[in-house]
C-alpha cells in the first residue's frame, strides 16, 4: 500500500474523531472558543512534532520565501475558518448530516485543482466526484 494512501485513511480516521469528540465536548460550550482552545492544542503539538523531529530550524526557510509564507498564511485562514464553521455546524445539527455536507470539500478540492492546476479529470473520476457529491447529499438530508 503506498504512503499516499495510508496517510489519507488515517486522516480521514482522525478526522471522524474530530467530529465525534467536537460533539461531545460542545455540548455546553461555544463553537468558535472551542475552535479557539482546538487550535492552540493543535498549534503546541505540531510544534512539538517539529521539534521532535529536529526541524525547527526549517521555519526560517518560510519567513526567506514571502510568497510561500503568504501562501501557507492564507491556507491557515482557510483551515481556521474551516473549522469554525465546522465547529457552528456539528454543534447547531447532526454530526450524521454535518460531516457527510463537509466531506462535499472533496468535490470541490477536485474542481479546483482542475482549475487551478490543470489536474486532469478523467470520465470515470468525474463520475465518482458526481457520486460523492450525491452521496454526501444523500447521506445527510435523507
């Protein structure tokens, strides 16, 4: 099995106990400070992670390259209000209608690289995009 492949089952994995684990704890508080408190959780443990890994050195290289830090600031807002609304969403409803509405990030991270970098999309991916997007509609309004 490639590395590809096992990274993004964990992360999916990982990602449906962010789900199950943000319900529970929103239960009696707010989705945005909730989002607050996850992200600093997240932010200590990935530095913790380069660090472990003997990497802290590399952060120079962003703050030397303007446009990727740019980049990667941009990408950390689009996280931030990701979750956020993530967050608003599996403490209003269902964490069976929210996820499968989220998972529709799928579809359009498809779109975009096709648009955006030329990733060709072939027939038979088309049609299983089509289908996600049907299933994700299906599974959470049905």
């Amino acid at each position: 099995m490639s590395a590809w492949l096992i990274y993004a089952l964990l992360s999916a994995i990982t990602a449906a106990c962010v789900a199950i684990l943000g319900k529970v704890g929103l239960q009696h508080l707010d989705a945005n400070t909730a989002t607050a408190i996850r992200s600093i959780v997240m932010a200590v443990f990935l530095v913790g992670v380069v660090v472990v890994q003997g990497k802290l050195n590399l952060i120079n290289t962003f703050f030397n390259d303007k446009k990727a830090l740019l980049i990667i600031a941009l990408s950390g807002v689009a996280g931030a209000l990701s979750w956020l609304f993530y967050f608003m969403a599996i403490k209003e409803g269902k964490v069976s209608q929210v996820a499968p509405i989220d998972k529709l990030s799928v579809v359009f991270a498809v779109i975009f690289a096709a648009i955006i970098f030329g990733e060709k999309i072939s027939f038979l991916s088309a049609i299983g995009v089509a289908m996600i997007a049907a299933g994700a509609i299906l599974v959470a309004l049905f």
